[in-house]
C-alpha cells in the first residue's frame, strides 16, 4: 500500500459488513439510508458518536459539498456570524467601549 493514504478495514455488524476506512486520518463509515416513519436516515456507528462527544438529542448540521455531504456539530452560520461581529466590533471599538460603561 506504499503511496496510498488509505486503508480499509471490514467489520461485521448484526449479520451486516461495514467497511471502515481511514482516509487521511478520518474515520469513514459506510452506511445505509433507511425509512424511519414517513423519514429516511442513517445510522451514526455508537464509536463515532462516543469520539465525537455527540448524544441522542444533539443537533447536527448537513453541509452539502462538492465532495458530499459532511455532517457537523458546528453551525456554519455561527462562524460566519462571528466573523461579521468580530469585524464590526473593530470597527466600532471605541463606541462599545463608551456603551458599557
């Protein structure tokens, strides 16, 4: 495998193979969309969900790429909110200052 940075490994699951694959450092799992009610999904593996700190109940956000879908804790409008109140926080420096006393 010299010059490939990935490498995979087959797991067996409730009857099921996964395939697990470590590609550049990332964990990738291989899943199945699945109805679930009048909804599909797919199943997060319990190691991933554990390393990742997420919990039944948390949000996620689904961020289309070209390269997919990435799936995130973070909110992508969080951060682009953040840099708009950073860069007018600058700007206004003086003025909030004086506003908080």
């Amino acid at each position: 495998m010299s010059g490939d940075h990935s490498a995979s490994v087959a797991a067996k699951n409730d009857g099921r193979v996964s395939q697990y694959y470590d590609c550049y450092n990332m964990a990738v799992k291989e899943t199945v969309i699945r109805n679930i009610g009048n909804s599909q999904g797919a199943t997060i593996p319990k190691s991933m969900l554990e390393r990742l700190h997420l919990q039944p109940g948390d949000r996620v956000h689904l961020i289309e790429t070209d390269s997919g879908i990435l799936l995130s804790p973070y909110d992508p409008d969080f951060d682009q909110a953040m840099q708009v109140y950073e860069k007018g926080a600058r700007k206004y420096r003086n003025a909030l200052k004086e506003l908080a006393k």
